[in-house]
C-alpha cells in the first residue's frame, strides 16, 4: 500500500516550480506593502495553472496536512492546498458515493482557516469559497453565510458571498440578494467588486429583472464600484439611470 502525500512533498513540488521574478511580481500585484490588504504576505512565484497541476498530484493529501499548508505564511502553498482541499470534497461529493461526513469535516477545516485569518486574500477566497461552502449549504439552512457577513472581517465577508455563487449558478439567487442588503454600506474595495459581481452574475445567470429590481430598490445607496460592476452588462441607457440615482 503506498504512502499518503505530505505538505512537505507539495513544498517541494512548489519549490520546483517557483520564479523569483514572478514572485515579486504577485507580491506587487497582490498588495503586500504594510498598510495595504495582503501586507506580509511571501510569494514563490508560482502561477495558478501550476498550483492547480501540483494539487492534482497530490488530490489525496490527508486532511492534517492541507490544514499545515494552510497555516503557511507561502501564499501558493495556502492556495494549493485548497485546490486540495476542492478535489476532496467535490470527489466526496459525488451523488453515488456521497459521504457527509467526510464533506462536514473539510467544511469545518476549511472554516476554521477562514476564522484564523489563513484564507486571507481575494483570490484564496474566490478559488474556495463557491466550491466548499456552497455546495454544503445548497440543501441546507444558510445561517452560516449570514454570520459570516456579520463579522467586521473582509477575508469572511467574501466568503459569505462568493459562497453564494453556487447557488446562483443553481438559479437561486435569493441568498445572494439578502446578503447584498446586509453589506451594501461596506466600502472596502474587495467587497465591493464581490458584492457587484455577484449582482452582476444573479442577472446573467438568473434573471435581468431580478437584478434590475435589486437595483431599483438600492442603487441610491450602493458605491460606485459595486453599482458598475453589478450593471455591466445592462444597456448604456440603464447604466446611465443608475448612476443618476446615487
């Protein structure tokens, strides 16, 4: 019987794969400077596509060892280990051999990062949240997405929504739009791209006029980012309304 994979064993693959011009690169484009939103944050140089190609390497990384990456101060080490942690939950996930309890603890190994600040930057999050946390509440009560967004955190924040994304792509949209209320007054730029996004997507994916209605009701108060993400792909002429109402 062979060995289970290690952390050590995807450090080492990373470590192959890293560029330190790259890496200077990421640490510039993902905001590391003190003061700013990724601030500290250590970057190889590794670029997703390979992150993606090691986590598949290693799909059955046992869960003690994601939830060591996690706690990396390595930003493609923390990513690689949730696209890990995606494959083993979408692998649990399957209809013929769905094991809930196995979905239940990557859930709260993957909330428990969230909680101590190891998912903690927008692309961590948005490679996570609507693979994970979505799919395990798509059946399920949603209290979960609202405690999250009652936090001060943006890291849960965008979690809480991103989350929502699959139940967009489901053709729900209600959760999203709930959430939408509550953070509408967050002014922090990463919240507002997500919170526009995901408006934009309920009226791409759902419906135009569930969007156009959302807007109706609340464009007067939302910021300027989420209202022009969230009314991308109207006409010029309702883009135009929207804007005057704020």
């Amino acid at each position: 019987m062979s060995e289970l994979p290690t952390a050590t064993q995807v450090r080492k693959a990373l470590t192959e794969l890293a560029d330190p011009e790259d890496a200077g690169n990421l640490q510039r484009f993902f905001k590391t400077a003190p003061g700013e939103y990724g601030e500290g944050d250590v970057f190889l140089g590794v670029r997703v596509p390979a992150s993606r190609k090691v986590a598949k390497q290693f799909a059955t990384l046992p869960l003690e060892q994601i939830d060591e990456l996690l706690d990396s101060p390595v930003h493609e080490e923390r990513l690689t280990a949730l696209f890990v942690l995606n494959l083993r939950f979408a692998a649990a996930s399957k209809p013929r051999t769905r094991d809930d309890s196995a979905r239940a603890e990557m859930v709260e190994l993957y909330l428990a990062a969230v909680r101590r600040g190891r998912v903690n930057n927008w692309d961590l999050v948005d490679a996570s949240a609507e693979h994970i946390i979505g799919p395990w509440l798509l059946d399920q009560d949603r209290a979960l997405l609202f405690q999250l967004a009652g936090q001060d955190s943006l890291w849960e924040r965008r979690v809480a929504l991103l989350s929502t994304f699959a139940f967009i792509k489901a053709g729900d949209p209600s959760t999203t739009l709930e959430l939408a209320e509550i953070l509408l007054t967050d002014r922090r730029d990463l919240i507002q791209k997500a919170l526009g996004w995901m408006l934009r997507e309920v009226g791409k994916r759902v419906d135009r006029a569930v969007l156009t209605g959302f807007l109706d009701a609340h464009a007067a108060e939302m910021g300027r980012t989420a209202l022009s993400y969230a009314a991308e792909h109207l006409t010029p002429e309702q883009r135009t309304a929207y804007r005057a109402m704020r």
